[in-house]
C-alpha cells in the first residue's frame, strides 16, 4: 500500500513537532512560534491552543493533561487545564539541563525524557554551545515523590544527543533514537531493556543509519512495531517513514514530500491516520495499513 500525504498545513518557516492523538483531534507544537497547535479532522479548525516557551516533544499524561519538554525554558512540564504550569524537572545534581526534547510516560506514571543540547532548539541562548552545562547528553527518568514533589534520575550513560523515545507495549523496552549532528556521532535505533528498578540494561543496536541523518520522532503500532520519522535531503532512502519490526528490520519504508520529517502520532476513531510533522512547519496526514496502539484509557 501506498501511503499518500495530505498537507493539512503548509509550512509556517520553522519546525513543528510533538503530535499526540487526544481522542478526538491532534495536538502538536510549532517550536520557535512558541505554540501547541490543535487540528479537529471533523471539522478541518486549526487554532493555537497555549503559548509554551519553545515546546517541543509532547505526551499525555492518565489524566490527559499536557506534560511538555519546553527547550526555552530547560525544563519538562506539566500544562495544567486552569493555566498553570508545574515544573517536572528543570536541573539534574543542581545543574541547569541542556534542552529537553522528547517525552514519553511508563506504566508507573514516570515520566522519561531525553536531554539533548542541539543548536538552536530552544531559542537565542540555545545558539550558543557555551551556554551547556552538563557535560553529557542524556536520557532521565523523573518519579513522583509522597509528598508531592518529583525526583529526577539518570538512565543513560552511553547516549550522545538522544532524540525520539518509545515504550514496547509491555514496557519492558525502551527504544532511542541515539541522534547527533556530528560526523562523530552514531545515528540508531536502539533498544534497551527496562530493569524492574528503572534503570536501563545494555542496549542492542536494532538499525544503524550510518552517514545518513536517522530517527527523530516514533510512535507504536498495534502488533508492537515501531512506526519512526528518519532520513533527509541530503543522501540515503530520503525523507521518510519507516516501519521496524521489534528486532529491527525494516518492514515499511514512505517517502515524506519535506526536507527532513520530526515526528509522527497515529489518530482518528481506528488510529489508522497517521499525521507527520516536519522541520519546515508542515503537517501532513496519511491513511495507513496499520494500526496505533493507543496509550489512552
């Protein structure tokens, strides 16, 4: 089957990102616009939904509220329905974090989340490399405490700007986009086994993408597959969408009408629609032949 994109919406000049099904229409943010989009298929409205501080990942917590990687800030947060904002984890050993990315939630309700610092993503300092603190670019875990407030725990020792994150349906392995920009740096689709005290086992390199510019966004299907936005104009397949088996064979491969695609949600009633979001601003849609699996009860 041939997936063919619809554009729903051109190209705003900058990066979109972080779509998230909400069961009825599709949320994602236009990065440097500072902005959560909403899209409503039943009715094609597109309307600016909350102001962020350059957010990008996005996941919906069991009470549907927004949690957010917001890069301007350093910081992931929880977007509250009366307005407010909680703050997550903003530091890790009292050090200021490099620019959060993306998110994902276990079945525990922890929230995990990598921690990259690329240029630019979250806003003027962010074009300055000197303004890193850590000297590590890593993936955390954040866990509520008793009483209220929240603990943040690193999970990766190995990870040089990881990108994209994504739970097996069961939870007991943790896919990463190990990224970078750099001629230095992997670019792969990991996999690492969760231990029962949260902490990561070795990981097992499931795709690597050599030269060419690999995953940034994935999203699940029903039969555990990951579903992954990779590849760009420069060289390789080209833009595109990929379909991985859970050992790491490429099932499925799309082509994407952009530069370079971000990131990729499954939607509607049977979550057979697939959206996609990319670095120019574009957000697409197409009609499948699989399944999401949906993490909404």
């Amino acid at each position: 089957m041939t997936w063919e994109m619809d554009l729903i919406q051109p190209p705003y000049g900058a990066v979109s990102e972080g779509p998230v099904w909400d069961g009825s229409a599709l949320l994602y943010t236009q990065i440097q616009a500072c902005r959560i989009m909403r899209y409503d298929p039943s009715d094609g409205s597109l309307q600016v939904v909350r102001e962020t501080n350059y957010s990008n990942g996005l996941v919906l917590d069991a009470q549907r509220r927004i949690c957010a990687c917001e890069g301007g800030g350093r910081r992931v947060v929880r977007y509250e329905e009366n307005g407010d904002i909680t703050v997550l984890a903003d530091n890790f050993s009292g050090q200021s974090l490099n620019i959060p990315n993306d998110l994902v939630i276990d079945g525990g309700g922890s929230v995990w989340f990598t921690d990259p610092f690329y240029e630019g993503a979250g806003g003027p300092f962010s074009f300055d490399l000197a303004n890193k603190v850590l000297e590590h670019d890593s993936i955390y875990r954040i866990d509520a405490d008793d009483g209220g407030g929240f603990s943040t725990h690193r999970v990766t020792f190995d990870t040089t700007r990881p990108n994209g994150l994504l739970f097996s349906a069961d939870y007991k392995t943790l896919y990463v986009a190990q990224s970078g920009r750099r001629p230095d740096e992997k670019r792969q689709l990991r996999g690492y086994p969760v231990q029962q005290d949260g902490s990561l086992g070795d990981h097992t390199v499931l795709h690597d993408f050599q030269e060419n510019r690999g995953i940034d966004g994935m999203c699940l299907d029903v039969d555990g597959n990951v579903v992954a936005t990779a590849g760009w104009e420069n060289g390789g397949p080209g833009p595109s969408i990929y379909v991985f088996s859970p050992s790491g064979e490429v099932l499925q491969r799309h082509d994407v009408p952009c530069k370079r695609p971000t990131n990729c949600a499954f939607a509607g009633g049977d979550l057979s629609v697939l959206y996609i979001t990319t670095t120019e601003g574009h957000l697409f849609k197409t009609q499948t032949d699989l399944r999401g699996l949906s993490l909404l009860s």
